[in-house]
C-alpha cells in the first residue's frame, strides 16, 4: 500500500473511529513498515504550535467564509512542499466532506487562509 491509500483510509477513518482508536491503528502501521523505534519518535514529536496555527487559520477561514457566505471550506495540504497546507472558502458551488474533489466541479476557491 503506498501512502495515498493510506491517505485514503485516514480520511474514512475520521469519521468512524475515535481519535485514539486512530492513533493507535496508524502507530502500528509505522511500526510495521518502518520500526517501533520510529514510532516512538514520530509520537514523540511536539505538535502544539502545528495545532494552534491551525486553529488561527480556520478561525479566519470560518470569518471569511462567513462574511461572504461560503457553501464550504476545504483544507489542502501539500506532500511534496514539506506538508504546507492552506484553508480555501468556497465561494460558490459545493462539495461535501465525504465527497471526493474533483476538478471538474464548478467550485471557486477564491480565499487563500493562513
């Protein structure tokens, strides 16, 4: 399995299983393809000002959303630019969370949030 697939599964995995349940499967996973030594590691690592840089940037992609009445807001993340992520209001057209993005729909991410 490479690791879109298990991008795949996480997704579906967010809204079916708890977030510890989550951790754990996802821990084991490493474990097995990498080692329990970098599991450790990875557990290790501080995520606080990883999570509250995501809580500014929803909080204003939720305020612009708002202001301009946006159906949604999708968060993209980037694998091959060291995981750099954006929040984007969609302004018009609309996507739900367990539909798949597709370019062809008629969406406009107009807003480029933190």
């Amino acid at each position: 399995m490479d690791i879109f697939q298990y991008l795949e599964e996480v997704q579906e995995d967010a809204f079916s299983l708890a977030v510890e349940q989550i951790e754990a499967k996802y821990y084991d996973i490493c474990c097995m393809l990498a080692s329990t030594e970098y599991a450790e590691r990875i557990k290790a690592i501080d995520l606080e000002s990883y999570k509250e840089s995501i809580r500014v940037g929803l909080d204003a992609a939720v305020e612009m959303a708002t202001n301009e009445e946006a159906k949604a807001i999708y968060f993209e993340y980037d694998l091959d630019n060291e995981w750099n992520s954006q929040f984007y209001p969609a302004l018009t057209g609309s996507k739900t969370p367990t539909s798949k993005f597709s370019e062809s729909k008629e969406v406009t991410w107009e807003v480029n949030c933190p």
